[in-house]
C-alpha cells in the first residue's frame, strides 16, 4: 500500500481525504478485477463509486475509449 500512497500522491488531482479512504476500501476490489480482467475499466471503477478527478475533461468519446493517459484506471494500476 506504500507504493499506492506514494503514486497518488504524485497526481496533480486534489484528493480529499474521504475520497483517499474510499479507494483504500476499495483497492482489494480492484484488485480482484485486475487479477481476473487484467484491467480496470472506468465502468467498473464508477460501480465502485470511484471518484473522477477530470470531471472538467471535455473528450467526447466514452471514458473506457479515450487515450490510456486519460483514463482514471491507469492511474490505479500504475
């Protein structure tokens, strides 16, 4: 979890601390979709309630479409 903690906090996104807390919950999850899809698709990470951070981000294509470095999932899984 140290390395978690230290990639989020490289993100330029202001995260709450309420926000941090749900995706400390929420990690073994993603995890678990991880392991068994070898990806977390933004559809999946809205299921879990997961915050997105580029809410401002006016793409026109579905969130699991646009380019990798946009997707909220890359972030996670780095």
């Amino acid at each position: 979890m140290d390395k978690f903690y230290a990639q989020m906090r490289l993100c330029t996104a202001k995260i709450t601390k309420a926000d941090m807390e749900l995706l400390v919950h929420q990690f073994p999850e993603m995890v678990k979709l991880m392991r068994e899809h070898g990806t977390v698709t933004e559809a999946q990470m809205d299921a879990l309630n997961i915050p997105n951070f580029n809410e401002f981000d006016s793409d026109s294509k579905a969130k699991d479409e646009r380019a990798l470095h946009k997707q909220r999932a890359v972030i996670m899984n780095m």
